[in-house]
C-alpha cells in the first residue's frame, strides 16, 4: 500500500473517531483535497456529525470531489435530518453539475426554510435555465431570506425579469428588494 492511501486511511479514520471536532473537520479538509471518490462515504457520514464545523467543511470536501460525488449527494436531499439536505444542497451547488437541478428544485418546496435558502443558492451556481420558473415560486415564499437567494439565483440565470419586477412591488423586505433590484441590473 503506498503512503498516499495510508494517509487517506488515517484521515478516514480520524474522520469518524476522534474526539475533537478540530480534528474531524481538518480531516474532512484534507480528504476533500485529495479529490479521490473513495473518500465520498466518509465524508456523507461527516455530514451528520454533531459539529456545525465539521458538517460545513465535509459538504465543502465532497464538492471539492466533485462529479463523482453527485450519485450519492442527491439521496440526501430527501434525508430526514434538514441539516443533511442543506448540507447536500449545499455542495450539489459548490460542484455545478447539472444532474442535480431536479433534485434541487424539488429542495425548493421543502419544509424546512433553510434547506429551501439553500437549494435556491445551489441553483442560482448552477445557472440552469430549467430551474427559472421554480425559482420564481419562491419569490412568494415566506421565508425572506430564500426569497433573496431566488431573486439572486434567477439574476444568475436571467430570463425573468417580469417575475422579479412583480416581487419588488410587494416585497416587505428591503434586503430582498435589493437583490431583486440586483438581479434586474438596478443595483
């Protein structure tokens, strides 16, 4: 076996069993780095550590894996912990592929706002065109901050400026009427 795996090993097994959660996320860090896909299940089973830190840099070690990370990330977005799903969101966003608009849309109407904040960001980095009309449902959400991702989110992919100009006239938020300005070009 060659040092690189022995090393790969030992971070794996940091991973999942050392006490301070420092550890675990300079672990996740440094597994993400090594791009290998082999490393894509023990960073899933990071995403539900108890550590904020940990969770955040594992979904930031699985995007930095990439494509081959997808197939097992899109499962999660229907995990009962919404953690996992924003987690998963997340790092579907961070990797770009494209595979996931389906799954991410369906994150839109989630009922946990956080997870629906951050598939609107996931697609608003992917930038898919399929992804428009859905996201200008959650103009209307009552969560003003995934509000705010869909208008920035459909500035990214354009095409839906009658969406966002209807937002604006009713929109009580005025952090959400800035990005919907944003995302007109009225910055």
């Amino acid at each position: 076996m060659n040092q690189e795996k022995i090393g790969e090993e030992a971070l794996t097994l940091a991973l999942g069993g050392a006490e301070d959660a420092r550890i675990r996320r300079m672990s996740s860090l440094l597994l993400g780095g090594t791009g290998d896909a082999a490393a894509t299940g023990p960073l899933l089973a990071a995403l539900r550590d108890p550590a904020m830190a940990v969770r955040a840099e594992a979904a930031r070690a699985l995007a930095a894996i990439g494509s081959p990370a997808v197939t097992a990330l899109i499962p999660v977005l229907r995990d009962p912990d919404w953690r996992l799903r924003y987690r998963a969101a997340e790092a579907l966003g961070l990797i770009g592929d494209r595979r996931a608009v389906g799954a991410l849309v369906r994150a839109l109407s989630d009922e946990k706002d956080h997870v629906r904040y951050m598939g609107a960001r996931a697609l608003g980095l992917i930038a898919d065109p399929a992804a428009g009309d859905a996201l200008a449902r959650v103009l209307g959400d009552a969560n003003p901050p995934a509000r705010k991702a869909a208008a920035w989110a459909l500035g990214e992919i354009g095409g839906h400026e009658a969406a966002l100009r209807a937002a604006l006239e009713g929109e009580p938020s005025g952090a959400v009427r800035r990005a919907i300005r944003d995302a007109l070009g009225q910055g």
